[in-house]
C-alpha cells in the first residue's frame, strides 16, 4: 500500500457528519475526478475503498442507485445515471461548464474541510514522507483553480500552480503544510506518521553535519599540526630549539614529541591555556617565516 492510498483509506473511515459536510465531500469527489454529461456523472479511482466512500455518500444524501464496475486494469468505475443526474447537478449547483465551488459551500469552515477531503480523495496524491516533501491535487477545471485556492489559503496553504499537459496541478513542497493539510482532511494518524518520518529524517541529517564537521575540524586541526611541526623543525635546523626562548623551547618540543595533539592537548601537558598556547605557536611560525 503506498502511503497517498493509506491516507485515503484513512479519509474514508470518518463518520458522515452533518448533511451539509457529507454534501461539500462529495461536491469535492465530483469536481476533481468525475466526467460530467447531463446524463452520467462517472468517477475512475485506483482505490476500492474511495469507490465505497462515493456510493456511500451517494445513498445518504439522495438514496441514490450507485453503480460500481470493476475493470481488470484495477480502476473502480463509479456511475451515477439517469434522473439522479440531474438532482444532484442541481443541488450541487455544479453546471457541466465550469466547474465552480458552490457558495454554501465555501461559507461553513466544516464544509471547506469536507470539500478539501473530497478533491484529496478525487484528484489528491502524497509522496511518502521518506521518499521527499510533496503533495498534489490535479484537475482539468480552470475556473476551479481559483475557488479551491482560496478554500486552501483559508487554511493557511499556499499552493504552488503549474499547468501539466492539459491539467492544472496544485503542489504543495513545504513539509509544514503538507502535516497541517493532513490534519485538515481528518488523517491523524497519518500525518503523526509524516511528522515522526520527518523527526526522524531531521535528527539523521543534523547527525552527518555533525560528523562532517567533526571531520573537517580534525582535518583543520591536523593541517595545523604539520605546519607547526614544519616550521619548529626548520627552527631547529637553522637556529637551534636551545636558542629560543624557553617558553617556544618547551612548546617546541611538546609539538616535535606529539605530533598528532590538538593544541588544547599541548597546553595540557605544558599547564598553560589554549590561547597562550596559541600565541606561543603563532610566535615560533612568525619565526620559521623570517628564516624562510
Ligand atoms: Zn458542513
């Protein structure tokens, strides 16, 4: 089961709520997935149980003769025929061309989530959260881009449009609203699923820029190491340790007997801080430049 037919499935198993909700989820169905003809209105889905979900919606608004053919290609063909067409038409104020959001339905915030959850169930599809952040709802319908977007911005979801061969797709990247779309549906326990998978993804991306940057800094650290043990051994070519100060004699030396320690280990071993330490390598490099 991929993770969009789970989501859905889960959509499906909300109770039917009042009349005016079960109405705008069906609207939503109708609007984003069907073929509409004043004599047959016909929904193709890949999922069994979204077919259920239509006839079920169907009987309890109109008691409406619901047909369900399913093909081979594993596509559930759902009819609706006759003067049943008609009736729901009309109610739904939805006219063959173009196809719009009824008012009623865009005034009830229960209704805009029922719409919402309609289209998902109609025309929606959801990456699995490990695979990468995406959303999508498709439809062909123009006119229908402009009233679901604004049913979406009320929600706080800012859909990108793109057109895609003749539909119009709206997308969704960002992994905040993707959860607070999940929510709107009514899937919870998918969207706890999306948040852990991204919890989980987060935790695993800040462990390897960790690590990265562990590295990189030891490499750093190591590059300094050999520099200064370069330079305390051209000192000791040219000048002799025993000419320096004692202070450089003794990091000097420190350096020449550990040359894998960072310089927090050489001021450990000498008693002194880090950045007297630092001051003190900086003083024998400056050094090892003038004789160069
Ligand atoms: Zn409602």
């Amino acid at each position: 089961m991929s993770f969009a037919s789970d989501v859905k499935n889960e959509i499906c198993r909300a109770e039917l709520e009042d009349i005016c909700c079960v109405r705008a989820e069906l609207a939503g169905i109708i609007c984003f997935s069907a073929q509409i003809t004043d004599r047959l209105i016909k929904i193709n889905t890949e999922n069994a149980r979204v077919a259920e979900r239509i006839s079920e919606l169907g009987v309890h608004l109109y008691k409406l003769g619901v047909e369900i053919e399913a093909r081979e290609s594993g596509i559930y063909s759902v009819k609706i025929s006759g003067a049943d067409v008609l009736k729901i038409l009309r109610d739904m104020r939805l006219a063959t061309v173009p196809i719009r959001i009824d008012k009623e339905i865009s005034r009830r915030e229960c209704c805009k989530r029922s719409f919402v959850r309609g289209a998902f169930l109609g025309g929606g599809s959801i990456c699995a959260p490990q695979k990468g952040y995406h959303m999508e709802f498709v439809t062909s319908h123009y006119a229908l881009c402009r009233d679901f977007s604004s049913v979406l911005e009320y929600f706080g979801i800012t859909p990108k449009i793109a057109e895609r061969k003749s539909n119009y797709v709206f997308y969704i990247k960002d992994s905040e609203q993707i959860s607070d779309l999940l929510a709107v549906v009514g899937a919870h326990n998918k969207m706890m699923e999306f948040l852990n998978i991204k919890i989980e993804k987060e935790i695993r991306n800040e462990t390897n820029r960790r690590v990265n940057c562990e590295n990189a800094n030891s490499e750093k650290c190591a590059g300094a190491a050999v520099a200064q043990t370069h330079a305390i051994l051209l000192i000791k070519q040219k000048l002799g340790l025993e000419n320096l100060p004692p202070r450089l004699e003794s990091i000097a030396r420190v350096r020449l007997e550990l040359p894998e320690a960072t310089l927090t280990d050489l001021a450990r071993e000498l008693g002194i801080t880090k950045s007297g330490a630092n001051h003190r390598m900086r003083r024998l490099i400056k050094i090892a430049n003038e004789i160069k």
